[in-house]
C-alpha cells in the first residue's frame, strides 16, 4: 500500500528546496531538487504536446506536485470520460493502475521523466504526438494559407495553371519539401514532381491517390491545421487507459471504412466496408458475431421503407416487385401481401405509409447472399451486398447503417474455422440452394464499431474525416473544465 503521508513530505521537500528553505539538505542536493522541479515546471507547460491544455492544471493556490499528479492522472487514464454512445471506447482503470503511478512520481528524483513515460504508455502515442508537434509548429507560424480560385473544376496532371499550381506548391511545400526540388519549383504546369506530391498527399487522407485534384482533394487541401491539431489530441486522449483487446477479434474503424480480423496481434483479413451515412450513422457497439445467414431475407426497416424504397414503387412498382421486394399491410388484424401494380404510390408520403416491405433472398437482395450475426438493440449486423461498385470508391458512408463487406466469402472462412463439417464446397452449396439457412459459430468473435479519425500504420500516422462528428464531441469534452466533465459524467436520477 501507498503512504500518502510519504508523499506528501516528498512534496513539501521538493516545494521548499525550490524556494531555497530545504534547511536540511547539502547544496548540491538542494540544486538538484531546484532543477528537478524547473524541469517539471517546463514540463506541465509543454502539456500541450501532449494534446492537453496545461492551463487546466494551473489551480490556483495548488503546489506544483498536485499539478503533476492532476496532468499524469489524465495521461494514465485519459481526461475524458467517454461520451454517451462510444461503446467503443472503454478504459480499464484497474490495468492501468494510476496509484503505482502516482506512487513514483512522489518517489521520483525527476518527476519530468515520469510524465514523459506516461505519456508515451498507448504503442501509437509516440508517432501521433510527433505529428502534433509539427502541426503545432506550423500553426505557430500562422498556418497554412487556403488555397483560392476555381476549386470546382479538376485539376489534371500536366495542366497549366498559374494561379493554382503555385498555391499548391507551397501549400504542399510546408509538409512535404522534396514539392520545392529541381529547376521546375516556380514552374506553372502541374509537373510529374508536383504529382507524386500530391498523390502521398492523397494516400494520406485516404483519398483515391491519382493525382487528379477534384473536389475532395480541394477541401483536404485547405482543412486548417487546427483541426489536424484537433483530431490529433483527441486521438491521444482516447488511446488513454484503454482495456486490453481479445486477441481475436474484429475492428471495423467507421471513418477510415475498413475491417480487419486480428489473430494474436498479426492481421489475418483487412478488407475495405461501406459504414453509415452521416444521416444514418453506424452506431460504435461491442458485440460478438455468433451466426452466419446464407440468403438471407431482408425486413426493410421503416425509415428505408419510408424514404429509400417509396419513390421507388412510384416510378416503377412491377420493376420492384422483379426485384423480390414483396408489400404488406395489416387488414383485420391480419399481415396481408399486396400487389404493388395495384397501388397508387402517390397517395402516400414518408410521413404516411402504412405498407410493410420484405425483400426476397436472391441475387439482387440488399443483404446479398450471407449474413453475419452479431446481435445488439440496434439490429446492426455486416452482410454482403450486390452493390460491389462501391468500394472502389474512397469515401464509403453509403449504408442506412450496417456494415457492408468486401470480401465476405473471406470472413466466412475465417468464422468457420473450427468447423471442418463447413467445407467451401458446403457453403457453395448452402448459397447454391437459395434456402435461407442459419449456422451458428464453433466460437464466437468479438466484434468492435469503433471511430478512430487518425491511425498509426507502418509507424506513419495517417488521418480520416470526422463524417460523423464525434471528434468534434469529444474535443468538447476534453477542452471542458474538470467541474463540467464531471457534471457531465455524474449519473442523473
């Protein structure tokens, strides 16, 4: 057990060397304590490279050992309490064990480097704070300027362009200086060194990496630093305090549309997935996928019903009813199919429409041909799709909010291991039958929606938009007051 009275004679030791009262000991132990605690004083002061505000431990009236323990409380367990809905965020206080870290701080000659060492704890930390200094440096220097002009037509390779090429290069330049090499820095044409610029660029921010500069490249482009800043020292503070993942597992990383199935720390599937729209987003859970389903039906939930598949039977209900999408409605009690041919669609809206719509399995059903479930109160679940055009795209919140695959034969295989009776040519015939089967798992695999807008491959930090929002939420909350965020955290009756 710790002994707070221990502490707090090592703080009043330290506060009174520093005000140069430490009667009791040689001078050179007394400048050593002087220096130690300049140190920390320099240190609490660069907590914003950490991605905290160090004026929120300047507490009036507190001694600098209660800052310290204040700033490394939230390095260890994060500042923030996580928000309503971000299921996928949970820290784990008792692995973290903040008193044997307060423990050493009070026990350490340079409580500095015990801060350092906090800081650093989460394996992405160091190559995250690094890109936060350097965006920090720049908006100390006032930023990047936004570059001006026709940003709504393309800009190709080879073109001539005076006024937007030059903004480019230098925009570029202040990131990436081999843009400013060879004879053709002044040039006006988009040359092949501008290029290859631009295409690092646009891997980076997870844009399709052609070279082309259109719309989405335009308004990367001209992000300000400040939020760069922004998700940077959000994505620190949520990394904080975190419990251990399963060894096996699932990630689905809504912003940056990817799964990846993790095996012992090694990834054994990495495929692109179409997640939510930004009006139907993909809710963060932590669930378990337990079951599959080949040819699977889909119960149209009311909202697509409502407002997707509507205007649909009004320009061609036979069309739809080809498709498999059968319509019912409660007469007398009883859940009675229509025939869509027979309705007048025009007489209803979104806010009237008294029809319930089912999908027949198929080849052309929303669902595809598997469904994979994983069960949870917002009946969420990642399936199949015969909408295979869509990941090529690079933005991909398409979906009313489940989880569109790639490559779902590839999950199958991976959720049948185990299963030897569950052979590929058993599925093929399962999916071959057009029978709606459900098999469930040997072993279930626990299955993380989470929202990371910025992420650590290979050592580089790469970085997503925030389609969602819920950086911008979460800064919020780590920019609040302390008294507010536990206001906020407080349970309500």
């Amino acid at each position: 057990m710790s002994d707070p009275r221990r502490f707090a004679r090592r703080e009043v030791m330290l506060g009174a060397a520093t005000a140069g009262l430490a009667t009791g000991m040689s001078p050179r132990a007394s400048a050593a304590s002087r220096a130690a605690l300049d140190r920390l004083a320099r240190r609490l002061e660069a907590l914003g490279e950490d991605g905290l505000d160090p004026r929120h431990y300047d507490v009036p009236g507190g001694t600098l050992m209660s800052r310290a323990e204040a700033a490394l409380r939230d390095l260890v367990l994060g500042r923030v309490v996580p928000p309503p809905g971000r299921a996928d965020i949970r820290r784990d206080p008792v692995r973290a064990h903040f008193p044997a870290w307060r423990e050493r701080l009070f026990a350490s000659a340079d409580p500095a480097s015990v801060l350092d060492q906090a800081a650093m704890l989460h394996p992405d930390a160091a190559p995250i704070k690094a890109a936060l200094v350097r965006f920090l440096a720049i908006a100390a220097r006032g930023g990047w300027p936004g570059i001006e002009g026709n940003l709504t037509s393309t800009l190709e390779p080879g073109s001539l362009d005076a006024a937007r090429v030059g903004q480019l290069r230098a925009r570029l330049a202040l990131l990436d200086p081999e843009v400013l090499r060879g004879a053709a820095a002044e040039s006006p044409v988009y040359d092949a060194r501008l290029e290859e610029a631009v295409r690092r660029f646009q891997a980076a921010e997870g844009l399709e990496a052609d070279g082309r500069i259109g719309r989405l490249t335009w308004a990367a482009l001209n992000t300000p630093v400040e939020a760069k800043i922004a998700q940077l020292r959000v994505a620190l503070d949520m990394r904080r305090g975190l419990a251990a993942p399963p060894d096996r597992r699932i990630d689905v990383n809504i912003p940056h549309f990817r799964l990846r199935l993790t095996d012992a720390g090694r990834v054994v599937q990495d495929m692109a997935v179409v997640v939510g729209r930004v009006d139907r987003q993909t809710p963060m859970l932590d669930v378990r996928l337990v079951a599959v389903q080949f040819n699977p039906p889909w119960g149209v939930p009311d909202r697509n019903a409502r407002e997707d598949l509507l205007p649909r039977f009004r320009r061609d209900p036979g069309r739809m009813q080809a498709m498999g999408y059968r319509l019912y409605q409660r007469i007398d009690g009883e859940l009675t199919e229509i025939d869509a041919t027979t309705v007048d669609f025009g007489a209803y809206s979104k806010d009237r429409f008294p029809f319930i719509i089912r999908q027949d399995p198929g080849e052309v059903n929303a669902l595809g041909r598997i469904k994979f479930v994983m069960p949870n109160r917002d009946d969420i679940f990642m399936h199949d799709t015969p909408d295979r055009h869509l990941f090529r795209r690079p933005d991909r919140a398409f979906s009313s909010g489940c989880i569109r695959l790639e490559r779902p034969m590839d999950l199958l295989a991976e959720a049948f291991i185990g299963m030897p009776a569950w052979n590929r040519e058993r599925v093929d015939r399962a999916l071959e039958s057009g029978a709606t089967q459900g098999v469930s798992l040997a072993r279930a695999i626990p299955v993380r929606l989470h929202y990371d807008t910025v992420m650590v491959e290979a050592g580089t930090v790469v970085m997503r938009r925030d389609i969602y929002g819920l950086d911008a939420t979460y800064l919020r909350a780590l920019d609040a007051p302390r008294s507010e965020r536990l206001a906020e955290a407080t349970p309500r009756p």
